[in-house]
C-alpha cells in the first residue's frame, strides 16, 4: 500500500484547454520533477466526462486534471529550499484552483506497464460514501466491492485510493464536510466499447448494484495519463 499525493486541479479561466496542458506538461511537469524524494509522478489530463456504465448522477466536482505523486515525506512533499517557492509561484500562475487529497493506495488489478498505457484508456472516479457509514464502514464495503470487480470482464487494472487528508487549500488540511470526498477510482480498459461491456455485464451490473450500499456519489472522468518521472 502507498501514500500518494493527489492534486484536483483546474486552470484559469483566461486560459484555454490546449494552453493549460500544454504548459502543465512542458513546464510545470518539468520543475515538479525535480523535488527530492519524489519516486514517481504523474499527470492526467481530462478529456471527457461520460458517466458510463454508472447510474449515479454527476456531482458538481468539475477539474481538468489530477496530479499524483509518490512522495516519501508528505510533510515536505517538494523538500525545502527554493524549489516549493518556485513550484507554489508557478502553480499561481497557471492554476485556478488546486485541492489536495492524501491518499493510500491500493492496486486490487494489476495496472497495464508503461508501454501499453498510452493504448488503453483510463477512467478516474471521485467516490462519496451514503451519509450514514462511519469512514470504518466505507472501507469494509470497498473492500468487498473490490472482489466484485475483480470479476468484471475487460478490467485490465483497478486501484483504490482511499482518503486519508484534504486540503481546500494547498498546505491547510481541512474537515470532510469542505471536500466530502472518500476515495479515488483508478479504472483501465481497452477501450470505451470495453468499459460499457464490463458495466453492462451481469457481474458488472451486480457490482454497481453493491456500490449503491455504500456510495451515494460516483462522479467519472476519462483521462489521458503522462508519466513525468
């Protein structure tokens, strides 16, 4: 199980969608990298938001992108010195609103290696859990749902990110009631045909039935993921 570090991130308004990729991918990435400590690191760039396969409604989480970093000290994620000034001044820059959640991770389906990913698609979900479950309660039932998917036809990998801290604010860790969020869903398929199959299977269709025990919101994204390092 790992602690990785998760950015919900949106761009600022005056900048187009092609700009903020762009920028995020050349530069920011670019910088980012070199913090000490940092095992891996990974950017997914939104590029749909279809519900597929998924009978909940959309909440209003809307971003376009999610940064994960494998760090070694979450205190100091980008070390001391220089580089977190220079890392916070160019996140103003570019971004108009940055939320942090701390997550541990846990790979229910081995992912696809490097060399396939660009080939397949992937879907990241943001999780809410029905206001009547303890955290505790949440994750036996996530665990259970794990062994539903793991069923499914076509998954070709499934990570849980169960959430441990938030932050509205980057650097200021704040109460479940300012980011209700319980967890992140890391899907792999081969393609879009291959993720409404696995959902409209009945082992598929079984497994979302057991999501509605425990989750009162499941909000997807398609995404298009980069390795930085």
């Amino acid at each position: 199980m790992s602690t990785v570090r998760m950015g919900l991130i949106s761009k600022k308004p005056e900048w187009s969608h092609d700009e903020f990729y762009k920028y995020w991918l050349g530069h920011h990435g670019p910088l980012v990298k070199n913090a000490p400590g940092l095992s891996q690191y990974r950017q997914n760039h939104i590029v749909d938001r279809v519900q597929r396969g998924i009978g909940f409604a959309r909440e209003p989480w809307e971003f376009d992108g999610f940064s994960q970093l494998w760090i070694s000290d979450p205190n100091k994620p980008f070390g001391d010195g220089e580089l977190p000034r220079r890392i916070l001044a160019d996140e103003n820059h570019f971004l108009g609103k940055l939320h942090i959640l701390t997550v541990k991770q846990t790979t229910v389906v081995d992912v696809p290696q490097d060399d396939v990913r660009g080939k397949v698609k992937k879907r990241m979900s943001l999780i809410r859990r029905r206001p009547e479950l303890s955290e505790q309660d949440f994750l036996n039932e996530w665990k259970v749902h794990a062994d539903w998917v793991r069923k499914m036809p076509g998954v070709l990998g499934y990570r849980q990110n169960a959430v441990v801290q938030r932050e509205v604010h980057k650097g200021q860790p704040c109460a479940y009631e300012d980011l209700p969020i319980d967890g992140v869903v890391e899907f792999w398929f081969e393609s879009t045909d291959s993720l409404q199959f696995a959902f409209a299977s009945e082992v598929g269709v079984k497994t979302m039935a057991h999501a509605e025990t425990f989750l009162s919101g499941i909000t997807a994204f398609l995404v298009e993921e980069h390795r930085i390092i």
